[in-house]
C-alpha cells in the first residue's frame, strides 16, 4: 500500500508566499499521488504560527477549497522550531512519514521524490543538505557555516548544512515525542534518536517572496540555544581555564619566591601572582559547581534514555 506523507510548514506572515507555495506544493503531491508513490490520504499541512497578517485566513481558505490542504493555528507566536514540532506531533498518528521545509520553498521540492525513495528503502530519517550557498549573501553563509564549526567544535552532532528540510517516519517522530525539553533546537535532536538515516542533496534558493523571519537577533539566540541545549563543553572550559591560570600563578610565585631568597626586588610581582593564583582557584571552583549543574541540566531535560529499534523475540 502507498505510504500516506505528511508536508509539515510552519508559516510566519507568510501571506505574500502562502499562494505559490500552496499552488507548487499541491502540483507536486498531486504528481505523487497520481503516480501511486503516495497515498492519496497525504496532505499539505500549513501550521499558521500565530501570525499577525492574513497567514491563517488564507490557509483556511486553501483548506475549505481543496481538502489536500491541512491547517494548523497556534494560539501565538512560539517561533520556528515550537511550530514545526506542533505540527509534526500533530501529524504522527495520521501519517507514515513526514516531510518539513519552509513557506518560502528555500528548498528545493523536486527533492520530495527521493526523500520518498529513501524512506521506501528503510531510512526512517533523510536529511536534506544544502550543496552549496551561492544564493545565500555572504554574512549568511559565513556565519552559517561558522555555526556549524562552532557547533561541531562544541561537541554537538549535527549534519552539516542540513536545516529543517528533512523527512522523518511514524516511529521516528514517536521517538521525537519521548523528548521532552523545552528549548527547542530539532537539528540537533533528530540525530540523536538515531535508526537508519541518509543525506539527500539539494541547490537551495533565494526566498521568492517576503522577507527573512530570522533576523541576526534570532539567528543568534538560535544558535545560543543550539550549544547550551547540547553542550557541557562551555562549563568544561571553565574548569580548563582555570587550571591554565592557577598553574601559571604558581610558577609565577615560585619564580618571586626564588627572587626572594636571593635578594632580587621584584616589587609588586608577588601580590600581582597570588591575585591570579586565587583567580585561578575560584574559576577551577565555578567549574567544579558547573559540571554538578550539568547534572542536574541534563537530569532535568528528561530525555528518552534509550530508543529501541527491533526485538527480536520468539515464543
Ligand atoms: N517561521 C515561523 N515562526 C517564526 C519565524 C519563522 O513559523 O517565528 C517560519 C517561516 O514562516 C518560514 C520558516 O519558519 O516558513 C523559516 O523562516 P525564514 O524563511 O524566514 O528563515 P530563513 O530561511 O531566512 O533562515
Ligand atoms: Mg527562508
């Protein structure tokens, strides 16, 4: 039986959008449908995140006249990352596999195709990947890939160049459910619930319409969330630095003790190294401190310890 796919949107005054984007992604799943690739049960869910323009009057609208055309409201604004998780989680007992990509068709739909492929081969999760960021300006992809280091180098697993395009299966996204943190970052959830995955390429493009709904500000609380939601690495430094500065402190002492005794006036050498020694301490301490709150950080989060993939049993 053709699987039933789930196209999860998450829209943000996305009204000088919404008309395109529903007209592209209703020739596509049609296509899919006709070509028995998929169930004709699918359907093209717009999750309106509390916009203030004309976002959910549209997408009822596209609704009551063509039921391929799902819609879902959030009481108000919860950001990118909260709506797309409203929607998948709203999704997962309707479909075998979800598909997320934005209003603004970034990405590239062409791809819809093989994302069904590997998922038909037994991928439970397929990442789409940006090839290259030509059409991206230069601040966005230099800080975009920065990020990705940055966050790489910070011990966090995510793919690279991968957004939130991407397709995930039924137990995937019941997986997905067993996460029960608050701060969002899915990019770097996803890998951690781990089942057959693959990569699937793409040229992305320029928004066609609207504007960006990630100015820098967001951006950068995004990737701020992205490090602490994953990372102890920063608390861990803390400890790093501070052993770095005690131990230079005590050769500095050892070196104003050794002035002393032979009598060579080093002035205020002495008091400038024990300030630094007991800096060193007190950082070493904080540290100590933050990793117990790191403890408690991750206890708090609740995470699924484990995610069983198969049992084989017989009785
Ligand atoms: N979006 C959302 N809530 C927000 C901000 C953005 O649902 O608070 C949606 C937006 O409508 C779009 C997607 O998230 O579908 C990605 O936003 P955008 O294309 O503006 O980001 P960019 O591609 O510039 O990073
Ligand atoms: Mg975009």
């Amino acid at each position: 039986m053709a699987s039933t796919i789930y196209l999860v949107i998450p829209c943000y005054n996305e009204e000088e959008v919404l008309p395109e984007t529903s007209k592209r992604l209703k020739i596509k799943i049609n296509g899919l449908i006709e070509a028995g690739t998929i169930s004709p049960d699918s359907r093209i869910l717009f999750v309106d995140d509390g916009s203030k323009d004309r976002t959910w009057d549209m997408i009822s609208y596209l609704h009551s006249i063509d039921s391929i055309f799902s819609g879902l409201k959030l009481s108000r604004n919860r950001g990118h990352q909260n709506a797309l998780l409203a929607g998948l989680m709203t999704v997962k007992d309707l479909c075998d596999a979800a598909i997320s990509l934005d209003a603004d068709l970034q990405d590239d739909v062409e791809v819809i195709d093989r994302f069904i492929e590997n998922f038909h081969d037994g991928c439970d999760v397929v990442y789409g990947v940006r090839r290259e960021r030509k059409t991206d300006s230069f601040f966005k992809r230099t800080t975009a890939v920065g990020f990705y280091r940055f966050m790489q180098a910070m011990g966090v697993d995510i793919v690279f160049n991968h957004a939130d395009y991407r397709l995930m299966s039924k137990r995937a996204l019941e997986a997905l459910s067993g996460y029960r943190e608050v701060n969002l970052f899915l990019r770097g959830m996803v890998p951690l619930i781990g089942f057959k995955s693959s990569v699937v390429e793409y040229d992305r493009a320029e928004r066609f319409a609207g504007e960006s709904k990630y100015p820098l500000k967001k951006m950068l609380s995004f990737a701020a969330d992205g490090i602490t939601s994953f990372s102890v690495k920063p608390l861990r430094l803390i400890t790093v630095f501070g052993s770095v500065v005690t131990f230079l402190a005590v050769l500095a002492l050892i070196y104003a003790l050794v002035a002393a005794i032979i009598g060579t006036d080093i002035g205020m050498f002495a008091l400038a190294a024990s300030i630094w020694l007991l800096a060193g301490v007190q950082l070493i301490c904080l540290g100590i401190i933050g990793s117990y709150i790191g403890r408690i950080y991750s206890e708090v989060k609740q995470r699924p310890r484990f995610i069983i993939e198969k049992l084989l049993n017989k009785r």
